[in-house]
C-alpha cells in the first residue's frame, strides 16, 4: 500500500496533525473555501 503513494511509504499521524493546526492557526485568517488534500500525492497522480 505505502509503495502505491508518490512519496513511498503512508502519511504519519503529525502529519495530519500538523495541516490541522496549521489551518487553526492566526496564518490562515485568509484563507477560506479551501480542501487542502493530505494525501501523500495521490491527488496529483489521479
């Protein structure tokens, strides 16, 4: 399954944490109507 990813191996638990907390954050306070995908490339290669 982690070979099947652009990056070879399966997204840590951080690292969704990381987006998470990122978006929570006063940095994002422009941004809005936005679907940040957090899935190790996927998205691009589909």
């Amino acid at each position: 399954m982690a070979g099947d990813h652009v990056f070879k191996r399966l997204i840590a638990p951080e690292e969704i944490a990381a987006t998470v907390m990122f978006l929570c954050s006063p940095d994002t306070a422009m941004i809005s109507g936005l679907v940040v995908p957090v899935d190790g490339g996927m998205n691009a290669i589909c």
